[in-house]
C-alpha cells in the first residue's frame, strides 16, 4: 500500500513519462517509411514416391523429419537462392530497394562518423576493389532482400511460409513467387542429378555381375561333367541304388531271420509231441493236413474201440492207416526241415552278396561326395552372385521408372499475392507500445523513487530503526481538511503530553536533527493548543542562530531574553504577549548581534522562573548536528520532542540526531513527523472552530 500511495502521489511524473514516449514512439513510427509484406505457401510433401516392381504403380513412404525441415528452410534463406531471383526478376526492378542508391538516414550518417572516427572499416579496401560495380550492387539487393525475408515452418506441419517484406507492394509477391518457383527448380534438378547418377552406378554393376553370373555358372556346369565322367553315374543314381539294395538286404535279413525262428520251432518240438502240436496252417499245410487226417483217424478208431475188438479187420484197417499216416507226416517234418536249412543258407549268400554290393556303391558315393565339395562351393557363389544380379537389376529398373515419375518434394499451396496495403510501419500498435513502454517506465521510475527515497515514511519504519515512538503527524496543510487534521493531530500531541505531566509544570523541548524540518512551527502550535485548554504557556526562542521564531511572532518594543540573561533585566520585561496570542512570548531581537551562547547555570535558573510563572515552558532550541546550543538544553528541560520531516530528513541524520542524545543521557519523549503527505493519512471529522492555528502561516 506504501508503494501504490508513493506511485500515486508521483502520478503527474508518470503521466509525463507515457506522453513523451507516446509522442517520441508515433513521431518515430511515422518518420519510417512504408513496407509491403506478401506471403506464400509451400507445402513439403511427405512422401516418397518409387515405382513398385511388382505392381507398377507409385507408392509412398513419409521420410520427412525437424532436420530436414530446417534444411529446407536454410535452403530458402540461402543467399545463392536469392541471387537467382533477383537475376531472373532483373536487377534494375530492384533499384528502388537498393541501398546503395537511397538516401542515407541520420543513424546511418552517424554510424558511418563514429567508424572512421574510430578508424574501423567493415571490409578491406583491396578486396573491395577485387569487386565489380554490379557484384556490389547484387551484394547490396540480396543483403537488403535477406532483411526482409522471414522464413518459418507452421506449427508442427509440413507448411512452410515464405514472407519477403519491401518498399514496394508488387515486388514483395513477385519476389516471394519466384523464390518459391526457383526452390522448386532447383529441388528437382538436384534430385534428377542424384537419380541419374545411381541409375549410372547401377547400370555398371549389372553388366559386371552378368560377366560374373556367367563365368560362375561355367565352372559349375565343367565340374558337373568331370563327376560323371569319374563315377559313370551321377551322384543321385548310385544313393538311387543303394536305397533299392538296403532295401533288399533288409528283406532278406527278415525272412533269414523268419525262417530261421521257425526252423528252431520244429526242432525245438519232441518228436512224439510233435504229432499233437497245432502248427499254422499257412506255413506248412503238407504238415497241417496228415495232422488233421490223423486226428480224424483216431477218432473213427476211437468209436469203433466200443463196436469191435481190438483184431476186428476194421480196426486193424483203421491202425494201419494211422501207421502210414504217421510216417508220412514224420517223412513231411523232415522234408520241411531240410527245406528251412537251405532256404536259411541260401539267404545267407544273398545277404552277404547284398552287403558286399552296398559297400561298393557306398564307396563310389564317398568318392563321388569327396569330388562333388567343389561343385557345391561353385555352386554356392553362382548362386550369390546370381542373388546380387537379379537385385541390382531391381534397383536399376526401379531408379529408371523414378526417373520418370520425378517431381519435386514440395508444391506451391497459395501463391503470394500483391498486399492490399502496406505491413509496417504499424502506427497504432506502435504508439500504443510506446504509451505502455512509457507507463512501464513511469511505474518502475517512481517505484524506484519510492524505494530509494532517503527519509521514513511509516510509524513502524521509523520505529523499528530508532527504537523511539512516534507520537504524532502532522501533515502538510493543502486545504481546508488537511488544516483540520493538522489542527487535530496537534491536540493530540499535548493531550498525550500532558498525562505525563501530572498536573505539574513542565519545560517541553522542540528540536531536530537539521534545520527547516518544521519544529518552530510545531512549537507554535503545540503553545497554542496548550493555552487553548486553559493552560498558561510562555514560548522560548532559544534557537539563536537563526531566530526563525522571533521573526515570525515579531519582537515588540523593549529588551529581549538575551538582555535578561546577560545584563539582568527583568523578565516581565522581556516576556511579550498580544491579543492575537493565546500564549506569551520571549526571544531574541533583532539588535542582539551574533549567536550568543549561555551556560546551563543560567538557564536553569530561566527555566526555574519561568515553572512559577507559567504551567508550560516550550523551548524552540537548535538542531542537534549543525550547532551544539541543544547538548547544554536538553538535560535541563522535562521533556524532549524529536521532528522528522516526513520523507525529507536523512535516515543517517535521524539516527546521528537521537545518539547525540543519548551521548547526553536524554531519552526523546517521541518523535513528531512533520509535514506528511494528507493523502496518505485517514479522513478524518471536519473540526473548524475547535482550535485556530497560531499563525496563518507556517503550515
């Protein structure tokens, strides 16, 4: 709040400082001359087109990132780009721009004073001369171009703004749309450049894989060739026949080992067991057939037993036929095992003419794989060579359909049209800058003034830096309301004085640390309110350097207190009084010459005088760092009021003041803050007529 009050009281500061820089800011901004800016378009595209060799159709791929955004813009701000504009535009439409030729400015003049003041030179003079009149002056148009070219990506898209700014409306868009045209240009060509030279690279190294291709697949097809010559088969027809004889050589192990388990079956069997083992039918039938013939034999004997004897014919027919069965069947076993025998020996040569065969096609394969290592590592690097034929065709049919399709990355979206009006200078946003530049500085100028001002502002300031209260303020008086609270304020003084006193009579002291900080004044007042409530006052004007008091009340006729201090003369003589007063008066006149100095014992005794004469004795003694009159005062009165002017005294003078004080062992009853400002006090009630001031003036 302290802030705001102190910025409010230095408005008129304020409003000085944003007028002047609202003139100085339009007066500037109308001086300028006038610019066109006009803007186009670019839109990069994000994709990348190849032609598909599968499908024949265009496909995309995005491959646009911030680099090689920033690239592309470097790209249009690059001086070599400009140059081509302004050859392709023509030279001489830019002679209104040229520098060279225009009216140099005063800053410019200025500049070029201080340089060769200072013996600086921005380019050498023989390699000025190296340059020819129109390279300066290409120079010179594509500097002043750069300066009003603005290049910047929208957002976070693929949108590029070219804005090129000039003294002429048409210009700026012919500039912006050739730039554009011309980056489209040279885009393109460079990338026809890039693709030529792959599909140039790439064409050489097809024809050299071709030759590669075709020596690698000739050396496989010789050693294809000397593999047959050597085995008289190919490798896959003798793994061929050793599959056909594992194969035999398999079966033949099975039925060996078949015939082998049922040979060991019938020898295995007793003879005259043999007759009552059920043997399968399918293996050996001969046998299965006199088994079944036999059975059928024993069991007609069997029912003829109970018909007949055992010497019945039938019966003897009947055991006879079981005999020769019997041996038959016993002749068929043995037939059967001479039969299994040699099929089992016969197996045997088989399998080791099999085994012995397979050993030999086994060998030929080893010797054939030993020869055929080499044909397969041929074959391997025709193979790689083939892959890398086939892909570097790929590439080469793909660079040519892209060399076809070309186009450049990026495309014109709004061509830069001739502004309707001019872009700068900006008048009234220009002089409204300049009002809150000029409001910004008032602000922060009287903010500073407020913070670096020397003197207290506030009670608790003061307070917290001297350790002694402040009683009152007193403000300035700028009306009728101020008047009043200062009248109020003084009241208020002697009201808290006066509880101190005790009824008694009392010396009041009215010092400060310099000159013109109000305590005569104060004096005055502090009488007049003390006799406005029925006491009787006497007003002593002790400050003999200046006599500032006596010259305001104004002497009357007759000795003044100097001639009762020193020649002895009596003090009624020297106590004055008027109607206009409410208190009586004692100083020094005008004939007293110089600054006299009296003695403690001397004044004591006044002041002892005076206590009998009078309820209040105040005392306007001299500021306590210029002159020493106030140390030989101070310890003799009952009270010491302390003035500060308000904003004014030195904080230093303050706290120098009231240590010279207590140098002396005198306390201040207070401090009194003189001459505030009323805007930063309260509103008070209006109080004309409770108490008049003691001079209309002095205020």
């Amino acid at each position: 709040m302290r802030l705001i009050v102190g910025v409010w009281r230095r408005r008129n500061l304020v409003l000085a400082i944003t007028l002047a820089a609202t003139v100085a800011m339009f007066v500037l901004t109308a001086m300028k001359p006038s610019q066109y800016t006009a803007s186009a378009t670019l839109l990069l595209d994000p994709r990348q087109q190849q032609l598909a060799a599968s499908s024949d159709q265009v496909v995309s791929d995005l491959d646009i990132s911030d680099p090689v955004m920033a690239n592309e813009i470097a790209m249009l701000r690059s001086s070599t780009l400009l140059e081509r504009v302004v050859q392709r535009i023509g030279i001489d439409e830019f002679t209104p721009i040229d520098p060279g030729l225009a009216s140099q400015g005063l800053s410019t003049r200025l500049a070029q004073y201080i340089r060769r003041a200072l013996g600086i030179s921005s380019y050498d003079q023989q390699d000025f001369e190296l340059i020819s009149l129109e390279e300066r002056r290409l120079n010179r148009i594509v500097q002043s171009l750069r300066k009003g070219l603005r290049i910047k990506r929208v957002d976070e898209s693929y949108v590029i703004e070219v804005s090129v700014t000039t003294g002429l409306a048409q210009l700026s868009a012919e500039v912006a749309n050739t730039l554009a045209q011309i980056y489209l240009e040279t885009q393109l060509r460079e990338r026809q450049k890039v693709i030529e030279k792959a599909t140039d690279w790439l064409s050489d190294q097809v024809a050299l894989r071709e030759g590669e291709l075709t020596q690698a697949e000739q050396r496989v097809e010789q050693a294809k060739k000397d593999n047959l010559d050597y085995a008289g088969a190919s490798h896959q027809v003798l793994e061929q026949q050793a599959l056909s004889l594992n194969q035999a050589l398999s079966s033949v192990r099975a039925d060996k080992t078949r015939i082998k388990e049922e040979l060991e079956i019938l020898e295995s069997i007793p003879a005259e067991n043999l007759l009552e083992v059920n043997l399968q039918p399918n293996a050996y039938p001969a046998i299965a057939a006199l088994q079944s013939t036999r059975r059928s034999l024993v069991q007609e004997e069997a029912r003829l037993s109970i018909l007949y004897g055992p010497n019945h014919p039938k019966r003897r027919l009947l055991d006879a036929e079981i005999s020769r069965v019997e041996s038959e069947f016993a002749r068929e076993v043995t037939k059967q095992k001479r039969n299994l025998s040699e099929n089992i020996t016969a197996l045997a040569a088989r399998e080791t003419s099999l085994s012995a065969d397979i050993l030999e096609i086994e060998r030929g394969i080893s010797n054939i794989s030993e020869r055929s290592l080499t044909l397969r590592q041929l074959e391997t690097e025709a193979n790689a060579i083939r892959d890398g034929y086939e892909t570097a065709l790929t590439r080469l049919a793909d660079t040519r359909a892209q060399l076809q399709i070309q186009r450049a990355e990026a495309k014109v979206v709004n061509a830069a049209a001739i502004p309707a009006g001019p872009s700068a200078p900006r008048i009234k946003l220009m002089t409204g800058f300049g009002a809150s530049l000029g409001l910004s500085l008032g602000l922060v100028l009287a903010l500073l003034m407020e913070i670096l001002e020397k003197g207290f502002r506030r009670d608790p300031d003061i307070e917290r830096a001297t350790g002694v209260r402040v009683l009152t303020r007193l403000p300035i008086k700028r009306s009728a309301a101020s008047e009043c609270l200062y009248l109020e304020r003084i009241r208020q003084l002697w009201t808290v004085l006066s509880k101190r006193m005790n009824d008694e009579a009392s010396v009041i002291m009215m010092t400060s640390s310099m000159p013109g900080e109000g305590k005569t004044t104060t004096a005055m007042n502090l009488a007049n309110a003390a006799a406005s409530m029925g006491r009787s006052v006497v007003l002593l004007d002790l400050d003999t350097r200046q006599k500032s008091l006596s010259r305001q009340v104004g002497l009357f006729s007759g000795p003044d207190l100097h001639a009762h201090l020193t020649q002895g003369c009596d003090l009624d003589e020297v106590i004055h009084s008027a109607d206009d007063l409410s208190f009586d008066f004692a100083g020094i006149g005008p004939e007293t010459v110089g600054a006299p100095i009296y003695s403690g014992r001397v004044l004591r005794a006044l002041f002892a005088n005076l206590k009998e004469r009078y309820d209040i004795v105040i005392v306007d003694a001299p500021p306590l760092l210029p002159v020493s009159d106030s140390l030989s005062i101070a310890p003799l009165v009952d009270q010491v009021l302390f003035v500060v002017q308000y904003g004014a005294t030195a904080r230093g003078s303050v706290a120098d003041g009231l240590a010279t004080l207590r140098n002396i062992g005198v306390v201040p009853e207070g401090i009194v803050m003189s001459w505030t400002d009323p805007r930063t006090e309260p509103r008070g009630y209006p109080q004309q007529g409770a108490i008049k001031p003691a001079l209309s003036s002095g205020f």
